[in-house]
C-alpha cells in the first residue's frame, strides 16, 4: 500500500461545457469551414475537448486552423512536465481541423494515423502554445495534414505532427 501526505495547497479545476448540437438539415448543408467558422463567430459551442483540456480555437481558413493552449500543474505528468498527450491533443485538433476545413457539406472524417514529435518540454508555467495546422491534401476518400506548437512568448518550436484521416461521405 502507497500512502502519501496531501497538504491544504489542494487545487480544484472546473469546466463546464454545452452539448455538441443535432445534426440538423441546416447544418448538413454546411462545409466544414462553414462549421468551423460557425464554432468561431460562437454559433456552434466548442468541442468539450477544448474546456477539458483548456485550449480554443482561434482561426479557421481553407486547409487552416489555428487553436492556442494555456499548459498549466493540472496538466502535468509524474515527472512534473506538461504530460504529452496535452499537446497530442492540440495537434490532433489542428489537424484534424484543417482537413475539416476543406470537406464539402455533408461530409466528415476521422483520424486513422497519428504522429507526434515532441521537441521540447512543456512546463506548467509555460505560456499560451499556438498550434497551427494545415491541410496538405484533402481527397474523396483520405485526407492529410501537418502542424506544429509554437510558443507564443518564445517563438519556439514545441512539438509538431502529421495526421492521415479517413474522409467519410454522406449517404
């Protein structure tokens, strides 16, 4: 049995978030930059991934999109570094919605290959990332995309990924 002291320095963190909207006839008319651009201007609510995890998007154009992140200590893994399945997440996200950016109404996808480099470590205390990611490809069938973290504060390099999806049709 592990037991380990606690101490009055407790932290709590909460979010609250909306639940994903029906898929309405007027949405499946939409593009997917429609959607995103909606999700934006704040006609849709965001993806409750983003109030989990702490991060927005904050821009959206064809084969873009750009979402910032604020690491924090809730974030972090055993060895006291932002854990990075935080920055996995921001990738996939950018990613993902880059390819989003560029399907037709109607259409959506879902991410088959994942890859993630983390480069360098991300603190608690490390400023707003920015990740931006960009559609190379965009298809019938499949779709890919590539982005990177940068630190706003610093300009540098944090981590940066590729992503294959599956581009689904309507039926």
């Amino acid at each position: 049995m592990t037991t380990y002291e606690t101490s009055s320095a407790t932290r709590s963190r909460t979010h609250s978030w909306e639940p994903r909207p029906e898929m309405t006839p007027d949405i499946l008319t939409m593009t997917g930059r429609e959607i995103l651009q909606g999700a934006l201007d704040g006609m849709f609510p965001p993806a409750s991934i983003m109030s989990t995890l702490g991060f927005r998007l904050t821009d959206v154009g064809d084969g873009f999109t750009a979402f910032e992140g604020d690491p924090g200590d809730h974030l972090l893994n055993p060895m006291g570094t932002v854990h990075g399945g935080f920055l996995a997440t921001l990738l996939d996200s950018a990613l993902g919605s880059a390819v989003m950016s560029g399907l037709p109404a109607g259409a959506a996808y879902t991410t088959v290959q994942l890859g993630v480099h983390l480069v360098r470590p991300v603190m608690s205390d490390t400023p707003t990332l920015r990740c931006e990611g960009r559609a190379l490809h965009v298809g019938r069938t499949t779709a890919t995309a590539e982005a990177q973290v940068i630190g706003t504060h610093d300009g540098k390099l944090y981590a940066h990924g590729t992503t294959t999806c599956a581009v689904l049709q309507a039926s």
